[in-house]
C-alpha cells in the first residue's frame, strides 16, 4: 500500500508554467471558442473543482471516498428547493447555504464514516451516498427520479444593483473560472498550512500521528466536512449551469468518475485534479462522440471504451498523467546519468 | 398483520437474506484472503441473471441452464483472475477501485451488445411453479422455497469445504499468514485462483435462480452490490460466519421496513449500518 504515500506535492517548473499557460488559454478561450464549447469548458471547470474538493481527501489525507458525489448532488437540490417557481433567487444567501448544507452532512455522515480505515472507508463512505441517493429517489417530495428543475438561475443582484448576471453563458463561464482559482488558491494555502501537513501526516502513518498528540479524528473529520462542503460549491453551479438536478448525480457512478479524475491528473496536488478533469471530461465527450462505422455505433457504447480506458491506464499507468511527465523526467536524469 | 402476512414476511426476508449472503461470502472471501476490494462483484450477479436467461431459452430448461451457467462463470472467474485480478492483490485498494469500476462498464456494455437493453423475464420451472396455500386467499411460491433450499445448501457445503477439507484448511492457511502458508509449500497462486473463481461462481448461481423472482434487466449489479456491501461491513470483512448472520440480519430489516415504513425503507438498513459502526467499527465479527 506504499505507492500513493509519496505525492507530488511542489509542482516542477514545468508543470507550473504550463499551468500558467493553461490559466491563460481558459481566460482567452470564450472568445475563439463556439458556444457549445464555452459551454463544455464551464462543466469542465466545474467537474474540476469537484474533483479537487475530493483531492483533499483521497490525495491529500489518503481517505478514498466512493461517495463523494452526495455532496455535490446535496447542494444543487438545495438550490432547487430555494428557488421559487416563478423568480429567481439571489446567489447571495443561497450559495452559502447551500454550501453549508453540503458540508453539514459530511459532517454527520463523516461523524460515522471517519472511524473506518481502508476498505471499509471504501465501502461505507459508498453505502452512506447511496443511502441519500435512495432518500431523493424514492421519495416524489424530493424529486422522485426524475428530479427536480431550477427555473431560474441565481440572481446577483444587491439592492436592486446587478454586478452581473448569470444567465449570460460567458458571465457564467468566469464565475466558474473564478470560483476554481480560489478554491485551487485557497486548497493550495492550506496544503502547507499546520492542517495540511497533519492531513499528509496522517496519510503517511495515522498511528505515529496519533502517538505524537494529533486528534486523528477531528482532523479527518474535518477535512471530510471541508472537501464535502466544496463538493457542494461545485453542485452549487452544476445547477446553475444545467438547470435540473437528479439523484444520478448522487450515484456511485458520479463518485467514481470523481476518483478518476483524480487519479488521472495525479494526486495530492490539486492541479492533477484541474488536469484529470478536464481530461476526464473530454474523453467522455470524445467517446460518446465518436462515429457510426457501417452499423456499429461506437459513440453509444461509450462506456466500453470507457471501461477499456479505465483498466489500461490502472494496469499501466496507476499515478496517472502527472506521474507519467515524473517518470519520463525521472527516466531522462538516469540516462543522463548512465552517460556520463 | 396478521400471522400468514407475517410468516410470508419471514419467509421473503430469509429468502432475501440468503441471497444476499450468496453475494456477501463471496466478496468478504476475495477481500480476506485477497485483499481486494471488487467493485464488479455485482456484475457476476447480472450476467448469471442474463446467462439463465438465454440458456434457458436456449436448452429449454432452467436447471440445465444453471448447471452450464455455473461452469461457464467459474472459467469466466478463472480467466480474469489470470488476466487482471492476480496482478492487483498486491497493489492499493485505490488501484483495485478503479480497475474493478472500469470492469463495471465494460461488463455493463458487453451485457448490452449481447443480451440488449430490454427487461427479461425467466420463467419458473413446472416442477416448482405451484404456490403452497396458507390462508383461503394467501399463499407462499414453491420457487422461492427452493431458492432458499438451493442458498442453505450451498452456504453448507461452503462451510464443509473451508472448515473441513483439505482445501479449505490451505485456503485459511493462506488467509491466515500468506508467506508461511507458501514456504510450507502450498500453492498460494492456485488457491487464490480457486477462491476467487468460487466467488464468481456463487455470485453467478445467485444471479441464476434470481432471475425468475427479480427478473433481468440491465445494471441489476449496482444496486445488489452496494447491499452486499452493507452486509460485508455489518458482518466484518474476511467473516463468512459475519455475512451470514448480518444478510440475514439485512433481509430482515429491508423486508420488514417495506412493510411497515414503507416511506423510509430505502435507508432503514443504512441506519442499520450507521448504528452497527458506532458500535463497533470494524463490524460484529472482524476476524
């Protein structure tokens, strides 16, 4: 079990330049891309943000959660139950709200799952989710299976002062690109805050963290109350953005897409979730976009090459794309080296 | 209720119990002796369901079809388990999540290429198809007898097996302490091949004579894992003993909370869990 201990945690020059460039692509991207791409890029950067609230987690404090979508889902059905039928609703209380609903049942869901280790974590965080994803589901009150529609996206406005309005795809595409720089930012800070540090300590060897003083519990809970909140922030705008919200974003499907994300970027630094995700997302759009060929459609099987992808990149590459730059690096100094 | 309805109510709820137990043994099996946590343990349960489908269409007849059914998955199990699984024992559960997922949605596509994507039914055999009488107008089907009848007999002879044989004593041997069971010259790899093959195949002959009953239809893996799951982390992991007392523990609960709380059903056995994990973390009877 030693092989996810060590994390990427300082990002190498490269990795941080390109990252600057890629800032810069998303900042410029609305202006040459079509609507329907501005769009993408939006749930892009919303998956993102989702994925790294998970990084927390799985990358940082080694907690692999299976049920992380729950609280992604939780968030936007609170959006759908504060916004009345016939106006919109101001972004202003029921953002916050929504977030801290999130983040209140991680807390008590995290009361129970953070006790567990391991597989059992694996499993129990995965039958928690199901058990709010049967809540919504069987019940018609709260939607029922189909769901619930958000009329009317969020209203900004103040005082009858509109600063801007997210009905506007472009606005909601820099809300969203902004919301993913302070959440990077601020899950970066605490990265290297005391917090973090004992999160990574407690990944590494939760019993010597536990002989040194540190109450493992409360730190765990924490982080799971933290990353579930932020999850929540990304439903939040699922939301806005899709204007329905159903409990298939609470399923286990949802959550391992998560996982993947994470995994497919790197883990433990937060910007291999932003990579994962973006990754993710776009090979979902490749693959179930893919073409007829004679009378096969390959786009509608797309969860096989989904499935496929999955296993190939855990049977060959398991640290994911950000892993594979390090190995090359890696392997490029030891020629280096064997050359001289 | 009265005391039919609720002899009806038992009976369901053992029936379901057993089932589930079917499922739960093997998985707490391959996570106790294996270490891996096996996401697609539900697929095993849908393509015996889909296998009993077309083979008794097939052959006509649904005991043939269970016994070809239960040939096939354990070369199925024994295939992958060379393929992909064997590679995976050593590797972080994070690893096994993901390649087990990823066997999900392959699993899910073949099953949707072969078998398509409608709703099946399987009919009863003759033999079994009558209803025993209870009350004037109540009744218990003969075929659901026989599920449980075919459930204990195979949770029994499992309990022969591990306990009593020789290989089960290898089989304990290794789950107990890997390295000193291989130096003392048993063959771990062949052991772990046959018990994760065991576990496919008990999956798969759950799926198979559920399928009249539940009927078949695509991901009917999902929701019958995560029970599993329920059941395994009630029982404790590696626990053969712990799955079978917490299914039917978790037949129970499910089937009489549909009964009498209908509106809460869905979570009844959720709290169950929550209740059991406060109590005790690792499950009523962690090895």
């Amino acid at each position: 079990m030693s092989s996810a201990k060590a994390n990427l945690e300082i990002l190498p020059r490269g990795v941080q330049v390109a990252l600057g460039l890629g800032l810069i692509a998303l900042v410029a991207f609305p202006f040459v891309g079509t609507d329907f791409y501005t769009q993408m890029v939006t749930r892009m950067m919303i998956m993102a943000i989702f994925a790294m609230s998970l990084d927390l987690l799985q990358g940082v404090s080694g907690l692999v959660s299976l049920g992380h979508a729950a609280y992604f889902g939780l968030a936007g059905y609170a959006l759908a139950f504060l916004t009345p039928a016939g106006e919109p609703v101001s972004l202003w209380w029921t953002l916050p709200l929504a977030v801290l609903a999130s983040g209140l049942a991680a807390l008590i869901i995290g009361f129970f799952v953070v006790r567990t280790h391991g597989i059992y974590f694996i499993m129990v965080t995965m039958a928690f989710a199901q058990m709010v994803f049967y809540l919504f589901f069987d019940n018609k009150a709260l939607g029922g299976s189909d769901g619930l529609y958000i009329n009317f996206k969020p209203s900004a406005a103040i005082f009858g002062w509109t600063p801007f309005d997210l009905d506007s795809k472009l606005t909601l595409y820099y809300f969203t690109l902004g919301a993913l720089l302070l959440v990077y930012a601020f899950l970066r800070r605490l990265l290297w805050s005391p917090f973090g540090r004992t999160l990574a300590g407690i990944r590494v060897n939760e019993h010597r963290m536990r002989a040194m003083g540190f109450g493992t519990f409360g730190y765990k809970l924490s982080a799971f109350t933290l990353a579930g909140a932020l999850a929540g922030l990304a439903g939040y705008l699922w939301g806005t953005q899709t204007g329905y919200i159903n409990p298939e974003l609470m399923g286990f499907h949802m959550s391992a897409h998560a996982i993947m994300m994470v995994i497919l970027g790197g883990m433990g630094n937060f910007a291999g979730a932003i990579v994962g995700a973006f990754a993710f997302e776009y090979l979902l759009h490749v693959f179930k976009d893919l073409p007829t060929l004679g009378s096969v459609n390959l786009g509608k099987h797309w969860q096989l090459w989904m499935g496929l992808f999955i296993v190939l990149l855990v049977v060959f590459a398991p640290r994911g794309i950000l892993g594979l730059v390090e190995k090359f690096t890696q392997r490029k100094n030891k020629a280096e080296a064997g050359h001289e | 209720m009265d005391l039919a309805n609720f002899l009806i109510q038992l009976l369901n709820s053992v029936q379901y119990g057993l089932l589930l137990f079917m499922l739960a043994a093997g998985l707490t099996l391959i996570f106790g002796i294996m270490g891996v946590v096996n996401l697609a343990h539900g697929s095993f349960y849908m393509l015996g369901a889909y296998m009993a489908w077309s083979l008794s269409t097939l052959t006509g007849s649904l005991t043939l079809a269970i016994v070809m059914g239960a040939v096939l998955s354990v070369a199925f199990g024994l295939a992958l388990e060379w393929l992909l699984f064997r590679h995976f024992y050593k590797r972080d559960h994070l690893d096994q999540v993901l390649l087990t997922f990823g066997l999900i949605y392959i699993f899910e596509e073949v099953r949707s290429i072969l078998w398509g994507d409608d709703v099946h039914g399987v009919t009863i055999p003759d033999v079994l198809s009558a209803s025993l009488p209870l009350t004037d107008n109540l009744s218990y089907p003969v075929y659901r007898l026989f599920m449980s009848g075919v459930c204990i007999a195979l949770a029994l002879g499992l309990y022969f097996m591990i306990s009593k044989t020789r290989l089960g004593m290898k089989i304990r041997a290794g789950a107990f302490n890997r390295d000193m069971a291989e130096s003392l010259g048993i063959n771990i790899k062949l052991i772990h091949a046959v018990v994760f093959a065991l576990g496919v195949g008990l999956a798969a002959v759950a799926g198979m004579i559920a399928a009249p009953v539940a009927s078949v239809y695509p991901n009917m893996g999902s929701q019958v894992l995560i029970m599993c799951f329920v059941v395994v982390v009630i029982g404790g992991i590696g626990s053969v003993r712990g799955a079978l007392i917490s299914a039917l523990l978790v037949g129970l609960v499910d089937t009489f909370g549909k009964v009498l709380l209908p509106s809460m059903a869905g979570m009844l056995v959720y709290m169950l869990m929550a209740a059991v994990l406060l109590w005790k973390p690792e499950g009523l009877f962690k090895q």
